[in-house]
C-alpha cells in the first residue's frame, strides 16, 4: 500500500536557484510527481517526500524539509 | 497547427527529430513538439559518438563537429594511464558534435521533409477515449490545443512522462541513474583527438569522469556517479569540482550542465495501444558507456517506419507495433545494450584494486580494432576466470 501524500507533515523544497532543470530527478520519481515544463521543475501533490530525487540531484537543489 | 496528424512526435531530441524526419519522407502528416524555446539546449550530454554510427543517419558537417577523436584513454584508479590508439581501424573513430547545432539540423531536416514543428509547446497529458490513447494535450504560451493522432511517439527523453501517463512504468532505479554533472572548460592542457576516461570508486563511484576534447584547448569535463552514491556533501557537483580543481586549476568554466542519465535495462515494452516510446524515454542509453546518441536516432527512425508500416494497414494496437519492440530488441543494439549492461553490472561491483589489474592487463593487448566489445573479448582472453564472473554474458561474446 502506498503511503498516503505528506502524512508525515514533511513536504519537498525545490531551491530554484540551485536547480539545473535536468530531470534527473524526474525519471526516478516512484510516485510521477515531479514534472519539468521547461525551466521550472513543479511538483504535484501526490508527492511522498520520499526524498528519492532528493539524493539523486547532481547539484542538490531538492530537500525535504520537516514542518514543525 | 492542425487538430490531427497521422503521427504526433513528443520531444525534438535526436530521437524525436528521426522519428519524425523518417515518417515525413514516408508521406505521413506529422507534427513534433519541442517543450524548449530552443532546439538543442541545454545540452545535457558529453557529445561523443562513434564515425561509422553516426553515418548511418546523417553526413558529417563541420558545422556541427567540435573534434575529431582518433583514440581513447583509461585511466586506472591508481593513475595508471590505458591508451587506445585507432591506427589500426582506418584511424576512424568518433567525433564530439556540437549538440546544440546537431540537434538543430536533425530537427530542420524533419521540418524540410515536411514534418510541422512547434516549440515552446509541451504536451501535458494524454488523450484517452474508452481507453485509448487518441492524442495530446498541448499547451504552448498560454494557449491549449488538443491534437488527435493515430500513433503518438513519445521522446520525451530522460524526464520522460507521457508513456507514464499512459501506463508504462518508465521509472529508473536509484542505484542506475547517473548523476550527472558537466563543464565545458577552456584554457585546458588536453590531448585534443582523445577521449579520457577516469575510472574509480575514488573519483566516480560506479559511473565514470570524462573529458571529451571540444578543441585544441577546450573539452566537456564530466562525471556521472550512481544515484545510490550520491547525497549532500558527495554529489557529482562535489565529486568534479575536486577533479578539477586539481588537475585543471587555471581552466575556464564556461559552461555548467547537469543530468540525469539512465543506465538500467530499457523498459520491459516499449509500446502501447497508439504509443511507441523511443531514445532515452525507452531508456535506450548504452548502459556501459552512457551514450545515447546513436541508440535514440535508431529507435526513433525504426519506431517511424514501423508506424508507417502500421499506419498503412490501418493497425495501431500493440500487438501490430510490437514489430519495432522486437525488432530493436533483435538489433545490434538490442543486443550491445543487454551484453553492455551485463558488463557494467560486473564493473560497477569491482574494488579499486581489480580495477587496476583488470586496466593493467588490457593495456598490454594488442587491439586489432577500436570497440568496446573487442576489448572485453581480448580482456576474456586474458582473464578466464572472468568468464565465470560473468556467466550467462561469457556465451553471448565468443
């Protein structure tokens, strides 16, 4: 079963001024929640922040952050 | 633009601009969406391919060949440097392209064999009627558009989404993504005809550094690294700038690309009810080296005419496009990819230590031609034991 989206009160922070636009991220989505419309990197609400695209960003421009 | 095409291309990359090129010289109405203001840009790619490979598809031009590559070298974790020379191959070789031109004028060629192109225009989800897949959703600068086609070829490269939406699992495994990361530099002391390659667990952990020549004194000096060594403090960002902070300190960055290039088995099928997926979207990339080039201008081409072929019978269904599965799959490429991917899954789980005596015997060879597949066989030769490390991969290669 899938977990269900941002239950843990955790949620992906894009530093859009870090970002590359590469889509590296993208194509190890589990989930299908990241899109690259051009030079903008958007993420859709079925995101787990599981932090998969986090760890693979070659330029480390995804986070998950822990909302307290 | 017009509400329907026989084939609605997806991506202007050099898989989208064959697919389409093909199916305009077949006679077929096509259209090609790039989601990119710019055909080409960001490059996202180490530009290297083979002579006689690029051949097959387009005659070489100046205008967008940065180098020409008459040998190779690996370089061993312990520093110890492989040398490849093609003298004995006709002093045929490679070349770097200029993506950001290459791709341009595969994507104009599609456009003169009369192929409708449009840019800055993305396709946002599919059209599925009872479902079938029945076209795309368009949106290009504010305005939305839905195009019907009796097959969509979906190029949508590495970020892939369209085949996702659609049903096909096109996610890659962490521990085969390559992250990527890319500077064209300036100002470099290189050998500007050879490709280098820096092998390591020090330098690239599972993947490999690069420096392709792009002129006398300039070259794409890259890394890929497995998403499974990559996190905060040790990315490919991290692991390059290193590189090149020692060995080339007073070399000029004037360009930064990154990306993501994936180095797992292609997708289990790469069609669907009116949809064919092909190049890095088909997760096509040769698994051992990385590129992609070659393998996205094949799939695209073959997709193609298998559409026309289809198209002509009044056939789309899965079952009628699996010819191109098949017969990709069959391909010398098919079977490079299945054989390369046995390689690097070997390579990949090598100490630094067996890489060295694994370089070191290699280098003492007498190569009679320029190719990955001779030098494993030669390696084979001179480490049997090899054959049993590798297993079912030792049959498909004598």
């Amino acid at each position: 079963m899938k977990p269900a989206p941002n239950i843990f009160s955790r949620m992906l922070n894009v530093h859009r001024d870090v970002c590359g636009y590469c889509g590296c991220c993208v194509s190890v989505c589990p989930e299908g929640a990241l899109e690259l419309i051009d030079a903008y990197l958007s993420v859709e609400e079925n995101c787990t922040s599981c932090g998969i695209c986090a760890k693979v960003c070659p330029l480390g421009a995804l986070e998950v952050v822990h909302e307290k | 633009m017009k509400s329907k095409y026989e084939v609605l291309v997806v991506g202007g990359g050099p898989a989208g601009a064959l697919a389409a090129r093909t199916a305009a010289e077949k006679g077929l109405s096509v259209c090609l969406v790039e989601k990119r203001p710019a055909i080409g840009a960001p490059v996202r790619c180490a530009e290297g391919i083979g002579k006689e490979a690029l051949a097959e598809f387009i005659a070489p031009d100046p205008c967008w060949i940065s180098a020409e590559m008459t040998g190779a070298g690996i370089i061993a974790p312990d520093g110890f440097e492989m040398t490849l020379e093609s003298s004995l191959a006709g002093g045929k070789v490679g070349y770097i392209l200029d993506r950001k031109v290459f791709d341009r004028e595969l994507v104009w060629q599609a456009a003169d064999a009369g192929a409708e192109v449009y840019v800055k225009t993305r396709a946002s989800a599919p059209i599925m009627h009872e479902g079938r897949l029945k076209g795309a959703q368009l949106e290009y600068c504010g305005n939305s558009a839905k195009v019907m086609a009796d097959v969509v070829i979906a190029a949508d490269g590495v970020e892939s989404k369209f085949g996702k939406w659609c049903g096909i699992d096109t996610t890659v495994p962490v521990r085969e993504i390559m992250s990527s990361v890319q500077y064209v530099m300036t100002d470099i002391d290189i050998n500007p005809h050879a490709t280098i390659f820096y092998l390591g667990n020090e330098v690239a952990p599972e993947g490999y550094l690069w420096v392709f020549p792009k002129g006398k004194r300039a070259a794409n000096v890259g890394i890929g690294i497995s998403g499974r060594k990559s996190g905060k403090g040790h990315r490919a960002k991290d692991y390059l700038d290193r590189f090149v902070k020692q060995k080339f300190p007073h070399g000029k960055t004037i360009e930064c690309i990154v990306g993501g290039v994936s180095v797992c088995r292609p997708l289990e099928c790469t069609v669907a009810d009116h949809l064919m997926l092909v190049g890095d979207a088909a997760r096509v990339v040769d698994p051992l080296t990385g590129g992609g080039i070659y393998n996205a201008m094949y799939t695209g081409r073959l997709a193609a005419e298998v559409a026309a072929d289809c198209i002509a019978k009044g056939d789309l269904s899965k079952k009628a496009l699996m010819v191109y599965d098949q017969e990709w799959r069959a391909s010398k490429m098919g079977k490079s990819i299945e054989r390369n991917y046995h390689i690097k899954e070997y390579l990949i789980k090598q100490p630094d230590e067996k890489l060295n005596a694994i370089i070191h015997s290699v280098s003492k060879l007498d190569l009679k031609e320029f190719s990955t597949l001779t030098l494993i066989k030669e390696l084979l030769k001179v480490n049997p034991k090899l054959l049993v490390e590798l297993g079912a991969l030792a049959a498909s290669i004598r």
